[in-house]
C-alpha cells in the first residue's frame, strides 16, 4: 500500500540560507520517518490482522433463515421512516463495532457485574443511540429462527440498509459473524478516529485496522448524514475554522448558528448540529463540497483536504466532491471490506447471542 503524504515541493524564488535549508531537510527527514512508520504499522496489520480470509459469504443464512435480510429490511424501513436520523444513528454504531475486537456485536453488550462494556466510554458515551432498534430488530429474527443469526450480522445488514433508505448505495452483505462474549473499554479510546484527530493519526488508526488511505476518505463520507456533539465541534468552530473557510454568505449564518447552540465558555456539550448542514438527511457526496469549502465542522475531516499533509487524501476529497458515482462504488467497497473485520476468537469462542445486550448464560 503507498501512501502520498509528502509535502509538495514549492519553487523558491531565492536561494535558501543554511538554516533554512537544515530546518528544510529536519522536517523532510521528520516526514518520511513517519511514512516508514505508517508503512511497517500497515504490514504488521495485513499479517496480525487478516492472517486468513475471514469465514464469511454472501449465502449464509441461505437454508437456516432465508428471510434475515427481509426481515432486518423490514424493520430499518420502519425505524429510518419515523426519523431520518435514525439511519446515521446505525451506521456509527457498526462503525464503532468494527474499529474494536472487530465487527463482532461487542458495542451492543451492557455493563453487568462481570463484563465491562463500550458503551460508557468516554468516546461512546453520550454518542451513541438506537440499541433499542437493534434490540426490536433481534426480537423478530429470534421469533423466526431462533439463536441463528448473530447480533454482528445483525448490525452489519442494517448498516447496509440505513444507508440505501436515506439514498445511499446498495452492497452485498458476507454474512456469518458471531458474537464475542468480550469487550474492549479501552480499544474504544485507543482505536477510534476522535473528532479532533490530526491527519498522521486519523490515517494510523485505519491502517491498524487493514484500511487504507483511500478506504478512510470514502468512510469519511459517512458524516454526510452524521450529526456532532458541541464537545467535539467547540475547538474547531472557535478554532481554526474562519481560517480554512471561504466564509460565503451560507457559510457566516452557520458559523452563528453555531455558536449561539455551542457556547465558548462551556454549557451545552450535547447539542448536536449536523457534519452536512446542507442535506444533512440525504446520503450525497455534499459533506466532500464542504470540506472544499473550508466548512468541516470537526477538525478530524477538515484534516482530510486541509492539512499540508494531505496530498494523496485532499485529491480524493475532491474527487468524490466532482463524482458522486465514483464516492458510492467506493463507499460500498470500502464498507464491504471494513465489514470483514472479524473478531478470530469469536469463531474458536463466540456464539449467537439470543439479547444482544447480553452474553447467553
């Protein structure tokens, strides 16, 4: 995997003193060790990560229930059409799932007095929704083939779902996941991208999870129907962000609106204004004109097209802005492959949970 993070060289009208050329050559040195970094890390992954294929495939609940994606269909229809948020609400907690122990339903599990969960990790905490849709969801797959289908599956199917009923693209799901009866409250805070992330560390927390570059800015994309807590937004809005924004005139009554919900001085941590205030209910590749605009409402995305580093990743961001075709073939590959990520202890210890909140007893 190459990964284009250099610095494009500029001309320079005058000769460089001596130590503008040593402090030239620090930071070209500083580049590429990060690059070699990044490039073993990427490896080390691929090897630890992915040593086998995992066991899943298109036609897995083919004769042991033949109606699970009928059925999940069904009920993500009834949960996106009674809010349209809902469907954003799926698609971060599978993205959550995967990025710890792998897509094996370990988000969905409650704290109980011998298991500590995800959920109330200072990154999920307060950021996470709709586990009762997942649990209304798990009610009738269980009522029609009981202890077959995986919460993992479960999730993976309805993230696909959510996305199409909002209209976005469509992809297979591979299918036969199990669930883990463990998780992970610190690979929450460790391998989650967190909202004001630097480009460098955005791209290393794909990268241990086998995504690549271009898988990061086309998940990124996501956030078209995303919405953002004040906490996470606060710094970049009193930050940066009349620096990198063109400031048009849709952009200066955001930048109000903003702030009159997302106080300076603290208050309202929780109010929420969505990462596409233009069709912010629309799967569409308008979160990719924003950042062009300078408009990201977290860091982490303006990163993406703004950060010097960001050669090969401000390419694709305007890519995707120019051809919104291009953005959704590669979303539905990227979302495939990040849906492969699979937990291996769960095939050696993981079962089919019948509450999803709960390891079978």
């Amino acid at each position: 995997m190459q990964i284009s993070l250099l610095i494009q060289p500029q001309s320079q009208p005058f000769p460089l003193s001596t130590t503008q050329e040593t402090q030239t050559n620090i930071i070209t040195m500083q580049v590429k060790s990060t690059i070699f970094t990044l490039s073993f890390l990427t490896i080390f992954c691929f090897n630890f990560l992915h040593a086998t294929n995992p066991p899943l495939s298109l036609d897995y609940y083919k004769s042991s229930c033949p109606n699970a994606e009928a059925i999940v269909r069904k009920e993500m229809e009834c949960v996106v059409q009674s809010d349209l948020r809902n469907a954003a609400l799926i698609l971060r907690l599978h993205f959550h799932d995967c990025f710890v122990q792998g897509c094996d339903g370990s988000v969905l599990l409650d704290d109980t007095v011998t298991l500590q969960g995800e959920k109330n990790a200072p990154t999920n905490l307060n950021a996470l929704k709709g586990f009762e849709f997942i649990d209304r969801i798990k009610e009738k797959l269980e009522s029609e083939c009981p202890g077959i289908v995986s919460c993992a599956d479960l999730l993976t199917y309805a993230a696909r779902d959510a996305t199409v009923l909002v209209g976005g693209p469509y992809w297979d799901v591979p299918a036969g996941r199990k669930d883990s009866k463990t998780a992970s409250f610190s690979q929450v805070e460790s391998n989650i991208p967190r909202p004001n992330d630097g480009l460098l560390s955005i791209i290393s927390k794909f990268l241990y999870q086998s995504l690549s570059v271009t898988d990061m800015v086309a998940l990124s994309g996501a956030h078209t129907i995303g919405m953002a807590r004040c906490t996470n937004y606060r710094a970049r809005i009193y930050g940066d962000y009349q620096t990198t924004a063109t400031m048009s005139n849709i952009a200066k009554p955001n930048l109000k609106s903003l702030k009159a919900t997302c106080p300076a001085a603290g208050g309202g941590d929780n109010n929420e204004a969505p990462m596409d205030y233009v069709s912010p209910s629309l799967f569409d590749n308008t979160y990719y004109h924003i950042l062009l605009r300078g408009e990201g409402l977290l860091n982490s995305d303006q990163e993406l097209y703004s950060s010097v580093l960001g050669v090969q990743t401000s390419k694709l961001v305007r890519k995707y802005a120019e051809d919104q075709i291009a953005f959704f073939a590669q979303f539905s590959e990227s979302m495939v492959k990040m849906g492969n990520i699979t937990n291996p202890e769960t095939y050696v210890d993981g079962e089919v949970r019948k509450d999803c909140r709960f390891i079978n007893t």
